[in-house]
C-alpha cells in the first residue's frame, strides 16, 4: 500500500515485501492494529497521521517511519535494522522498541511518555514528559524537560 492520503487501515498483517516499505501513507493516514513484518523495511506514513497499536517486526530497515506532527500510541518495534523514527513534533506514547540492530528510537525533537527500548537506545534531542494525571489520550504533564543524547559507537572519544 503506497501513497494514499486521508485513509485508515486497521487490523491485518502485511509481510514478505522484499526491498520495499509495508505499508507506506501520506498525511492524515490512521493506522491501527496492523502486523508489518519481514519486508524491506515497516510502517512508514506522513505528517499529522496516528499509528496506534501496530507491530513492526523483523524488517531490514526502519521498523517504524513516522511524518512531523504524528502520533504513535501503543506500537511495538522488534528485530528490525533500526527501530523507531520519528520526524519532529510528534508524540510517541507507551510504544517499545527492543532488539533492533541500529537505533532503537531516535526520537529528534518529539514528546516521548511511557516509552521504553534496549536497542541500543533513545537518541536524539526529544522532550520527555512524566505523567501524573489523566489516561494515556490526553495525559496531564507535571513537566517538559528537553534532553538531548548522542549515541557513539563503544570506543570512539568525544
């Protein structure tokens, strides 16, 4: 699937895409509950889309490619070349990111809550929220705080 804009797609599983992406959408897409896995590379779609409850896994690229102003709520990336990508402003809540070969979520300048990874890491310059009150839809923030990390490779100097 390529290119579509204002669309949803919701509950299957897309495999076996060989060099390309899964699924690919442009903007506004909504995307839930899919399975992408053993393809080029997972999920990726456009500025101001919501991808909720997918899994991305064992694709040889980005697991999860996502566009500025999106939100990722509940997705899993797993055993991909790198894990999550997100573009700026966007919103990565309760998603994880674990035995991707690269980088686990390179979150640039995005609010990441409840997001937890291994692999190797959360790198980039991203906003960390801690959450107090509210539910995971529209969480209520004790504080904003601007982090900013850089992953280098084991044994090379500053």
């Amino acid at each position: 699937i390529t290119g579509l804009q204002y669309v949803s797609v919701s509950n299957g599983t897309i495999t076996d895409w060989g060099g390309g992406w899964g699924i690919v959408l442009g903007i506004q897409a909504r995307v839930s509950d899919l399975t992408v896995a053993a393809n080029g590379a997972g999920i990726n779609v456009s500025a101001g889309s919501v991808v909720s409850g997918c899994t991305a896994r064992d694709n040889a690229g980005v697991g999860i490619a996502i566009g500025p102003g999106t939100n990722l709520i509940g997705c899993t990336a797993v055993e991909n070349g790198h894990g999550i990508l997100p573009s700026s402003e966007c919103v990565l809540a309760d998603t994880v990111a674990a035995a991707n070969a690269g980088y686990g979520i390179d979150a640039r300048s995005s609010t990441v809550t409840g997001c937890n990874g291994n692999s190797p890491n959360i790198s980039g310059a991203y906003i960390a929220s801690t959450r107090v009150e509210g539910s995971r839809n529209v969480p209520g923030l004790l504080r904003r705080t601007v982090y900013s990390t850089t992953h280098r490779p084991f044994g090379t100097k500053r």
